[in-house]
C-alpha cells in the first residue's frame, strides 16, 4: 500500500501591453517617425479621461477620429481610447489546490477533481498550460511512473484510454470548456508534461474568443502494482494561465 499527495501550485501570468510615446517637440503631421518606429496618421487628443461622480462613471474621447461603436454582419469594431478598458477582465481561478489520493490499493485506481474557471476579454483569448515538476515520487527517490494509458500510447500531448485496472500510473483528464479535444471522453487520460525530462508545458484550456467564466474539470488518476513500494509520494503540477491581446 502507498499514500500519494500531489500538491498543485498555480501562477497566473498577465502580460498587459503598454506603449508611451513622448519625444520632444512633436506637432501634428501624417507621419512621426524615428530611428525605431514609425506611426502613420498620428492624432493628438485634446482631452481623455473617466470622470465620474457618486452617480456615474464615463470614460471619454476627445479629439480622436473616428470613436465609437460600429458593426456589421460578423464583427464589432470598437474605435476610442474608452475601449482599452476590457469588458471582460482576464482572471483565472482554480479549486483544490492541494489533492490527496489517500492510501492507495494495488489494482485500485483513485481519482481526484479540481474546477479551472478562466474570464478572458482579450482578442485573442487565452490558453492554460499545465506540467509536473517530476514524477510522484518518495523522499527515498521510489517513483510512480506516468500513466501511458491501455494501448501504451498517450502522452504528454496526445490522450488515451485508460479504463483497465490493471494500467498502472499518474495522469489526468479534461472535460468542459475549451478542453483540447483528444480527451474525447472521461476515459481519456494524459500524462502531465514532465520538466524532470524537459518536456515543454502543455495547454489543458484554450480559446481564441472571448469569454466569460469558462469552466473545465481536471480528473487526476493514479494506479498503483501490487509491487509498488510503500511510502508517502508526492508531486508538485504547475498552471499557468497567459491572456492573448
């Protein structure tokens, strides 16, 4: 009999984009150029802001051509400086962060859940990324391998079958939103990408839309032999969520 602990860590990454602007003596013309950037049909506003009061809050566009709303069959288009403030602020959250399979049985599998929820209102979505620091493993250095499912094929990036009890090891299945679409079913498993072998991070959510509270479900998996060492195995899994603009 083996107990195993997986401890998960999660680190958020928000890459917000910045440019300032501010050389000396610039007066209006239809280029502005320098020895590193060129900015065509430049416009300087007379004013900007968010006023507001106990009763409103406004952003506003002075001077700037062209501000508004506009659409058509297909898209929106959203022209002034008041749009920079996203409607859907990007956030990410996930529950259980710390899972613990317990006392594990030889030819027992054991499954744990946790809840990924992403909002993302850049243009170009978002994707969550997961790997393992290494494999499960004791103080002593005895290991849990990676699971390589039924038919020995999955992988870090391609899911397999894994519904016999006699298939032994580590991974994790996705199911929801934005879901990579190898994990056709909750039969479907993973191994996590490992950095122990140096194998790159592997997106678990994704989407190239916007979206609000988009909800997927991580099932973790382990099996143990009947010749596997005894002992107290932990791991550590790392997501990182990376908003697209």
């Amino acid at each position: 009999m083996a107990s195993s602990k997986i401890l998960v860590f999660l680190t958020a990454l928000l890459l917000p984009f910045s440019f300032y602007l501010s050389p000396p003596g610039i007066h209006a013309q239809a280029k502005i150029t320098s020895p590193n950037y060129i900015i065509q049909m430049p416009n300087l506003n007379s004013g900007a802001g968010i006023p507001s009061s106990a009763g409103y809050k406004l952003d506003t566009t002075i001077g700037q051509t062209a501000p508004g709303l506009y659409s058509s069959t297909g898209y929106l288009v959203r022209s002034g400086f008041q749009y920079i403030h996203s409607i859907i602020p990007f956030s990410f959250s996930m529950s259980n962060f710390l899972i613990n399979f317990g006392t594990l049985m030889p030819g027992t599998p054991v499954t744990r859940t946790s809840t990924l929820v992403v909002s993302a209102g850049g243009a170009g979505g978002y994707r969550v990324t997961a790997r393992e620091a290494g494999y499960l493993q004791t103080s002593t250095g005895k290991t849990i391998p990676d699971s390589t499912c039924d038919a020995g094929t999955c992988s870090e990036t391609a899911a397999g079958v894994w519904s016999l009890a006699t298939t032994y090891g580590f991974g994790y299945n996705m199911s929801g939103n934005d879901a990579p679409s190898d994990f056709i079913d909750g039969t479907y498993f993973r191994q996590f990408a490992n950095a122990a072998l140096s194998e790159g991070d592997q997106s678990v959510m994704s989407s190239v839309n916007v979206g609000r509270d988009r909800t997927a479900t991580i099932t973790y998996k382990v099996n143990v032999s009947a010749v596997q060492a005894a002992g107290s195995y932990q791991n550590r899994v790392l997501f990182t969520a990376i908003p697209s603009f």
